[in-house]
C-alpha cells in the first residue's frame, strides 16, 4: 500500500474491452502516476482468436485519458501500429501555441471515437461492485490481485463471450 493524503491506498490500472469486461490490470501505489504502469498493462492484454492461433496482443485502438497524454506512450503506440485516441492536456497544446510552427503537427484526435472512453470507468466500477475489491482488506499485494482477479473472473462470467450462430445443414 502507498501513502497519499487520506492515508495508505493503492491504485488499479486496468484495461477492457469495448463491453466493460477486464482484459488485464495491474496494482501500484497510490501516489504512483497513471502513465508509469500504462506498458505494463498494455502488455497484459491477450485475447483469444475465435479460430486457431495465438491469442491477439495489438488493440485497434486505446482510448485513454490526459493523464496518458505523453509522447513516450504515443511513440509505443506508433511502434506498435495501434491508433492512440487520447486527449492533449491543456499545458501540452499551450506550449505547442507557444512555439508556433516550431511546436509541430497537433496529434490526431478522434473526438467521435472519444466518447466511448468511459468504458473503463465503467469497468473499474463493476470491479467496485464485488465488496471485498472496493474496501480492499488485504493486507497483501498479491492477495489483493487475487482478489481483483475473481473480481475480473465474475464479471466476465457474466457476460460471456457469445460463440457466432451458424446456420446448421
């Protein structure tokens, strides 16, 4: 557990999917910024293929917020060839006004795409809806994962991957 202002806490990064399901997360503490475990997270991600094959680690995109606003994690988007939908802070756009045609091209934004960014939020708030992982008694750091983790089993047990209807001969 970190030290903040309101006493020990910890923080959880998560990433999910377009229907607010968990595909990976990772704990820090709570004074930790968000940016530092945005790799990390990232790298957790895999989801299976319906076919034969490995399991799929590229996203098409990553919507995050300002606090992922960095040209480190828009140059490992790029690397990676994964569309970054992130908004610019205002201290960013401010200095690139600054510096005029020196500042460079603005990066792309897509605002429409945007909208659908709180499915985090989302679900980190079905993850809250299991008791034990809102008032997180454990003492442990891996206990507490554990208990993440049959959080994150729940709400996928919920709503499962629907396998394609197929027309039967």
């Amino acid at each position: 557990m970190g030290r903040s202002r309101g006493g020990l806490s910890t923080k959880v990064h998560l990433a999910a999917d377009s229907r607010c399901r968990p595909l990976g997360f990772i704990t820090t503490l709570g004074q930790r910024h968000d940016s530092v475990a945005f790799e990390l997270t990232l790298a957790q991600v895999a989801v299976a293929r319906t076919g034969p094959g490995r399991p799929r680690t590229r996203p098409d995109a990553v919507l995050c917020d300002k606090a992922y606003s960095s040209r480190a994690i828009r140059a490992h988007l790029a690397r990676r060839k994964i569309k970054a939908v992130i908004a610019i802070k205002d201290d960013q756009h401010t200095a690139r006004l600054r510096k005029g045609s020196r500042g460079g091209r603005p990066p792309a934004f897509d605002k429409v795409h945007y909208r659908d960014r709180n499915t985090v939020e989302r679900a980190v708030n079905k993850l809250r809806g299991h008791r034990a992982v809102a008032t997180r008694y454990d003492k442990r750091d891996y206990i507490y994962r554990g208990t993440i983790t049959v959080g994150a089993i729940m709400i996928w047990l919920r709503d499962p991957v629907a396998p394609p209807l197929r027309d039967t001969p």
